[in-house]
C-alpha cells in the first residue's frame, strides 16, 4: 500500500525540483565561464599553477553538476511515483517506507535497510 502523499511531500518535492534545476543552469553557465578561461589560459605557460587551479575548479563544477543531475533525476522519479500511485513503496523489497524517512528525504526510493545493503556493495 502506498504512503498517503500530502499537499505539503508534493509542494517540497517540486520546490527541490525548481531549486536544483536553477542551480543546473548556474553550474552550466559556471563550466562554461571555466571551459573559455581555460582554453583562454592554455598557451601561457608562465600561469601553470593558475591554470591547474582553474583546472580543478572545472572538475569540481563538473563533479557538482553530476550530482544535481543525478538528485534531479531522482525528485522526478518521486513525482512520478506519486502519479502512478507508487510513491513510499521501496523499490528493492518492497515495503512502505516510513513516513518520517519520506519527509526528511522525500525522494527516497528505498527504506533505510535496502539503501544501506545498497551503499555497502
């Protein structure tokens, strides 16, 4: 049986959306900002240490970007979830996911047990 989803699980779940979304684009513009500067940077060897720092600074942006992705992807498969009447079953065993787990982390797919077996692997 799925969880009873609230107005309030669904409005945070689409305000977490909007957010990450707004923070894609920045990261986006950021690489691309990183991506010029860098390539600007390159044939000047008289700036190594700065272009290994701008370097990082790219590969961090990268790393970040990755991530909101992957946290994006993960808010849509909830909302998802919450229309095909799926939202609160774990994906892996298939028990409800206990309501405090849901509003502290609303996009949770597993309960805590198979998300732990998971992150163990």
């Amino acid at each position: 049986m799925p969880a009873e989803v609230s107005k309030k699980q669904i409005e945070k779940l689409v305000a977490i959306r909007e957010k990450l979304k707004g923070n894609l684009v920045r990261l986006e513009e950021d690489l691309e900002t990183a991506q010029r500067e860098l390539a600007e940077e390159a044939g000047n060897d008289d700036r190594i240490s700065e272009i290994a720092s701008m370097a990082v600074g790219r590969e961090l942006d990268m790393s970040l970007e990755k991530n909101v992705r992957l946290l994006l992807v993960r808010v849509e498969e909830a909302l998802e979830a919450i229309t095909s009447g799926n939202y609160g079953i774990c994906r892996s065993c298939g028990k409800k996911i206990p309501k405090e787990r849901l509003e502290a982390l609303p996009y949770a797919s597993q309960c805590v047990e198979c998300q732990r077996r998971q992150e163990t692997r």
